[in-house]
C-alpha cells in the first residue's frame, strides 16, 4: 500500500482544543519525550547521555517516571542502532518524500516505526500513540492520516518487509561508513557495522576471583580476564560484591591500556584524563601510587565516590593538562585522550549521528597536544601509554607516527605476544593493541565483541 494525502485537522491553535484528545493519554509523554529527544540528537547533534541524565537531562525525560524513562531510552536506542533501516521502511510506504521541513514529522514515524519494527510494543499502541501525538503538534496535525496509514502499514508488512530492509542497510551514516571502510577493508568493517545493531553486554573488572563472579553475576570470564554479562538484568547496584567494592564495571577493551604499563607495583604512575575511574582503580588495586588529573570538578566528584567505594586510594588532582606540571616527573603515564568515541557506537548509537569528518580532524588536534603534555611528565626511561576508544586511524595509527616523528626523545615500546592475557589477537603489525567491535567472535552477538580501542606504548630514551 501506498500512503498519499494527510487527515485534514484545523490549523488554527485555539481550534485545536475542539479535537486534541491527547490530555492525559497513557504513554504519550514518554513518545513525546522520545520524539523530542531524538529530535535533539539528530537536528542539533547533542549527545544521548546528557539528554538522558536523571539529574541534568532534558526537562521532558526528567520528569518521566522510571519505567517511562527506561522506556524512552530503548526507543531512543533502537531507532538510532536501525535509522537507515527505519527510513527505508518509511519512505516505501510514501508516494512522495516528506518535506525537507518536515523534521517533526519524521521523528514522529521514527518513534513510532522503532516500537513497532524492534521493540516488544503492541503495534496498535505504538500506531495510536504515534497518531495521537501527531494530532496534537500543530506543526504535524494535519498529517495524522499520513502517520496512521505508513505506520499500520509497517506493522501488516513488517515480518516479510523488515528482513529485506535490514540487508540492504548499514544503518550508518555515509561518512561513517565510508571511513570504516577506508580503513578496515569492506569484511571486516561489514563484521563492525553488524555488530553496531546489537546492545551491548556488561563487562566487570574484578579485583580477584573471576570464575566466582561470573557465576554470581550469571555471565562468563573472557580471555582477557573480564567478566562478561551478556543480558544484565537488573541495576549493578543492586549485584552482589557492589557495596563491598569487589568489581567495577568497564568494557574489556577498556582494561587493557592500564595492563600495558606492565608491574606498576610501587611506581608513581599517573592516570590522565582519569574520570570516571576505571584505570585508576586498575593501577591503585595493582600496588601503584596513582596520581589521577582530571579537569572537570562533576567528573572528579565522579571518580572520587568510585574509588571510595572501591577502597581504593589515590592523589587526585583537578586541572587542565595542557597547564599541569609536577613537581616530580612519573615513572609511568597513561593517557586515555577524549576522541570521537567511534569504538562505543554499541553503547552510545547515537555517535555516528551526532560526530562528523570535522570533528575527527578537531579532536585528533586535541590529542596530539595532549599527548604532547603527557610525554612532558615522563621520567627519562619511563613509560607512556597513549589510548582511546575511537575506531579512526587519525586518532590512533596516525598520531602514533606524527608522536614518533616529532619528539625523538621517545621510542616506540611494541606489546608482545603473551605479554597481555588474552590480548594476542588485538596486536597489530607495529605492537600497538588495535580492538574492534567486530573482536571476540562468537555465534550469539549478546557473547561477542568488545569497544573499539587503540593503545600504543612508548619509552622515554634516557639522555646520552
């Protein structure tokens, strides 16, 4: 079916109170809310987190209950992880595209298709949600029509259309894709961008005894040493072990940079860019006097309550690394550089739409001053270790060779095989630990994968 024309509604908003039957309607704030918010994602490129942070977020989810916000967050997710999918769906159902203005519209049908294509909704509660917020929008009231016939449409389709739609897309943007593939090849970026449709598991750092966690937590250990949860089903405060500070929660990926700077037992070692914690508490729990610097006060608060719960110690500084100097150079310092963060896209789906080429280029100029800054705090002999969660070469491979090509006083320091438990198959032609998405394989996507990661590791030459 083809779905033409719009149900005429009165334009006038005086008139509009005659036939909007939205007041009180159960389930229309947290599609509103979805609405609006993935409105502010791909319109204005704001990121998710902030927009759904219970305290800071925006005013349409904070006042949502908890069920409504989860609710909102896995329509959020969905319709981002399957945009492109979403959109080709839509618009087959369409004799003509919608207006280029149409924004609000489109997110309408975007919220409504996400419930109805992926998610355990009703369709009927799904089309008549949809229908219902249209008609109260003056912006999209008088296409109502249009909202009910493409999204019951949808749903009869669905089982024979959705298969078909799903191979044909990426459901990425073409700059994203272009840029996976320039630099992974056309299978295994097609292995990253399959993955990027998948939730994403929960992996823990455990300070000992994995096997027991992992059967606590109903989950498995990984090569690496993680523990892996492939559906956590309640909050992780609520887990054994939380209160007691056994375990942390951070991606596989994740721990293996702090693992590069090798027995840090006893050495000053410091930890830049250091919120929320993870590495910090790696290196504290691993015998290291740990300086941790981090410029923002939220995150340092952040990073602070993590360690106490831990029973973790370290010096924790607040300042901008591009101005910190210490008294006294490290024997070791890992820099974890913010980035893009196109190695998350399985936990934060909503990077590839929110980030551009431009910002890639602006943030690798960021990191190569920091790192610059980083290199500065390293005892002559010491080590440093430079990482980040982006997929892009220009943040990883890339600034390792402009790095080596401008301070001569360093020299590349290659991870060897059987160095890192786990970590053999993330070593690169150079020794630097390159991981993707697409890492991890197994049969169940919920069991594979892990961040994308780049690390590399260098070692300041001692003056002749």
């Amino acid at each position: 079916m083809v779905v033409s024309g719009a149900q005429r509604r009165p334009s006038n908003p005086r008139s509009r109170t005659a036939w909007d039957d939205s007041a009180g309607t159960p389930g229309l704030a947290a599609r509103r809310a979805a609405a609006r918010l993935l409105a502010a994602v791909i319109d204005k490129k704001t990121p998710l987190d902030g927009l759904t942070d219970d305290e800071h977020g925006h005013p349409d989810y904070r006042a949502l209950e908890p069920r409504d916000r989860g609710l909102v967050r896995a329509i959020l997710a969905t319709a981002l992880r399957f945009r492109m999918t979403i959109s080709a769906l839509i618009e087959s159902r369409l004799d003509r595209p919608l207006p280029a203005n149409a924004t609000a519209l489109a997110h309408i049908l975007h919220v409504g298709a996400a419930q109805i294509l992926f998610l355990d909704i009703p369709d009927s509660a799904a089309v008549n949600l949809a229908v219902v917020h249209a008609k109260a929008d003056p912006r999209t009231e008088r296409f109502s029509g249009l909202v009910n016939g493409v999204l019951r449409e949808l749903a009869r389709r669905k089982d024979r259309a959705l298969p078909a739609a799903l191979a044909g897309s990426t459901d990425a943007p073409a700059w994203f894709v272009e840029r996976l593939r320039a630099a992974y090849g056309p299978e295994q970026s097609r292995a990253i961008l399959a993955l990027h449709r998948a939730e994403a598991p929960t992996d823990f750092t455990v300070r000992s005894e994995p096997e027991r966690w992992a059967e606590a937590f109903g989950g498995f250990v990984l090569p690496t040493g993680s523990v892996r949860v492939p559906h956590l089903d309640r909050a992780v405060t609520e887990l054994p072990g939380f209160a007691d500070g056994q375990w942390w929660v951070q991606d596989a990926a994740a721990a293996l940079p702090a693992r590069m700077l090798g027995d840090v037992a006893g050495r000053r070692v410091a930890d830049l860019c250091a919120a929320p914690g993870g590495k910090t508490a790696q290196l504290a729990a691993a015998g290291a006097a740990v300086t941790a610097v981090e410029a923002s006060a939220n995150r340092i608060r952040r990073l602070s309550s993590n360690l106490e719960r831990l029973g973790l110690a370290a010096e924790i500084v607040e300042a901008d690394l591009t101005k910190y100097a210490p008294a006294t150079l490290f024997d070791a310092v890992l820099l974890d550089a913010p980035c893009s963060s196109t190695g998350t896209v399985r936990r934060h789906p909503d990077v590839p739409w929110t980030k551009s080429p431009d910002d890639i280029a602006k943030l690798a100029a960021v990191q190569a001053r920091l790192l610059s800054r980083a290199a500065d705090m390293v005892a002559p002999g010491g080590v440093l270790v430079f990482s980040n969660c982006s997929l892009d070469p220009a943040e990883g491979e890339d600034m390792v060779a402009a790095f080596l090509a401008e301070r001569t006083d360093f020299s590349r320091d290659p991870v060897r095989a059987g160095e890192i438990a786990g970590a053999d198959a993330f070593i690169n032609a150079a020794g630097e630990i390159r991981t993707t998405p697409a890492g991890l394989a197994a049969d169940d996507p919920s069991h594979a994968g892990l961040d994308g990661f780049f690390a590399a590791r260098f070692r300041r030459i001692p003056p002749a």
